[in-house]
C-alpha cells in the first residue's frame, strides 16, 4: 500500500485475510515514487495507489520497457473504499504472480 491509501483499506483486506504491507510498516514512507515502484518490484509485491504521480511513474516505466511490479491505481473520488477491498481482494486471491509484473490495472474493475 502506498503512503496515502486509507487505513480502512487495509484494514478491511486484512480482515479478510489478504497479505497487506504498507509503506509504514515498511519503514518506506519518504520514499519518492521511483524508489517506491522499486521497493514493491523488488519485494515481488503489488503496489495499490491513488496518488497520480505514482500512476505517471509506473506509465513511463512502461512506455521505456523498463521493468516493474504491478500496479493498481484507483482515483480517490471515483471508487469507494468498499469497491476497492472488494476488487483488491479479487487480484490479491485470483491473481497469478507471474502474469503481475509491468501492468496498471484500475479500480473499479
């Protein structure tokens, strides 16, 4: 999870038992959204943010073939925090982690 994605989020994935590391917990909240993309790369994990300059990081990335993890972007005022647990939780259990690299899905599904 990005800095800025709401604790309800979270908390609701957990809740039902999805696998969840924020950038608090991961001691990454100052990073810049290069290393952050970086960081969730190297951990082999998908990063969710509503932040757009991580959004245009991760479309560079791939307009230059430049590697990385999976991205999920949803708009702060478009998507509920109902749809994004709902949907989160689709990816995190139906998802296969080979088909999760170099992508950008958007909430809502």
């Amino acid at each position: 999870m990005d800095v800025h994605v709401r604790r309800a989020v979270t908390e609701a994935l957990r809740e039902r038992r999805v696998d969840v590391l924020t950038a608090q917990a991961d001691g990454t909240t100052e990073l810049l959204d290069p290393a952050l993309l970086n960081r969730a790369t190297e951990l082999g994990r998908v990063l969710f943010s509503q932040d757009e300059d991580l959004l245009a990081e991760a479309t560079r990335r791939r307009r230059n073939d430049i590697p990385f993890g999976d991205v999920v972007y949803a708009h702060q005022l478009k998507v509920t925090i109902g749809q994004c647990v709902n949907d989160l939780e689709l990816i995190a259990k139906a998802g296969d982690p080979a088909d999760l690299a170099n992508r950008i899905q958007f909430l809502p599904l």
